[in-house]
C-alpha cells in the first residue's frame, strides 16, 4: 500500500518536474518563462521530497525529519530568487511579446 | 514496482536537464541563463534524492541541502550583480 502511494507521489513530483522545464523551453519571452521553473518545478520538488519522506519514514527505524527541512527551504527560497530575476529582468528592460499582460504595472526602475 | 518507477522519474529528470542545458546554452539574455541555471539545481537536488532512495540510504540528504543552499545563494548574488554592479556595498 505505502508502495503505490510512493510511486503515485513520485510519478506526479517528474511529471511536474518536466513540465516546468518544457515551460522553460517553450515559452515566447522571459516574463512568462519565469512561470515554470518558479511554480511547477519547485511543487514537483515538494512532491518528490514527501515521497521520500515516506519511503525512508517505513523502511527505516524512526520519523526521517532532513526532507522537511529542504521542502522547506525550497518553499522559502524559491519566491525570493524569482523576485530577484524578475528585478533584474525589469532593470535590463527585457523585450517582451504583444500578449504579455500587466506590462503597464512595470513601474520605473526601482 | 518502486524500482521501475524510480528509473522511469530518473528518465524524465533527465530529460528536464537537458531541455534546462538547451535553454541555457540558448538563452536570448543574461535573466534566462540566470533562471535556467536555478532550475539545474533544482533538478539536481532532485536527481541527487532519487538516488539516496534507489540506494536505500539517508546519506545523501545531506549534499541535497548544501545544493540548495548554494544554489539559492548564488542565484542571488549573481541577480544583486546585474542590478547594482555590486554583489555587497
């Protein structure tokens, strides 16, 4: 039973993986480029980190606590690094496509 | 089972290194290297955990964290460079 549920978790934390990276690849301009990695690929890490939470939570002795800490980290990190690459991009004055929305929300260079 | 599904999520982390390498070899500006560059580390924190549980071990948890602190770290220095010129002032 814990079986099934590791490897539904570890399919569905790949799946999110690569999304995000196919995001990364096909996406038209950077703004909307920013949206994979930061969002799809880090649930996906969160994903595939319960899983081995699980897996070393049953086949060893004790509650394996290290998978918490970089779920974590990761949930806390990966904003901050997305605002920072979306400042930069917004100080470089990036191109960007017709049908990127919100472009009139860029104030001037902060 | 668990075997089979661990080498099928290697195969497709894999391929999202790949596809992350191909847009930073690309990549159009300085931010989109920047952004794949994060998202290689991501991958490999999670390349790295896929192997402490193909191994049966929690040994590796350890170099995953230092990854993803060093990742983070440097993303953010590298990103506090473009915009002032300046890492720390």
């Amino acid at each position: 039973m814990t079986e099934w549920i590791i490897s539904i978790l570890l399919l569905i934390g790949g799946t999110f993986v690569l999304v995000g990276s196919i995001g990364l690849v096909k996406m038209p301009d950077f703004f909307m480029r920013l949206h994979g990695p930061t969002k799809a690929t880090t649930l996906g890490m969160a994903s595939l980190l319960v899983a081995a939470m699980i897996f070393f939570s049953t086949t060893q002795e004790g509650f394996s606590v290290n998978e918490i800490l970089i779920t974590l980290f990761l949930l806390i990190t990966a904003p901050v690094s997305g605002y920072m690459m979306i400042k930069s991009a917004i100080h470089h004055k990036l191109d960007s496509i017709e049908r990127t929305k919100g472009k009139n929300n860029i104030e001037d260079d902060v | 089972m668990l075997e089979n599904v661990i080498l099928i999520v290697f195969a497709m982390i894999g391929v999202s290194l790949l596809l992350n390498l191909w847009r930073l070899l690309i990549g159009p500006s300085v931010p989109d290297r920047i952004l794949a560059l994060d998202t290689m580390y991501i991958n490999t924190i999670a390349l790295i955990i896929l192997y402490g549980m193909s191994m049966g071990t929690t040994l590796y948890f350890e170099a995953a964290l230092l990854i993803a602190m060093l990742g983070f770290v440097s993303t953010v220095a590298v990103c506090k460079y473009l915009l002032r010129g300046d890492i720390i002032e």
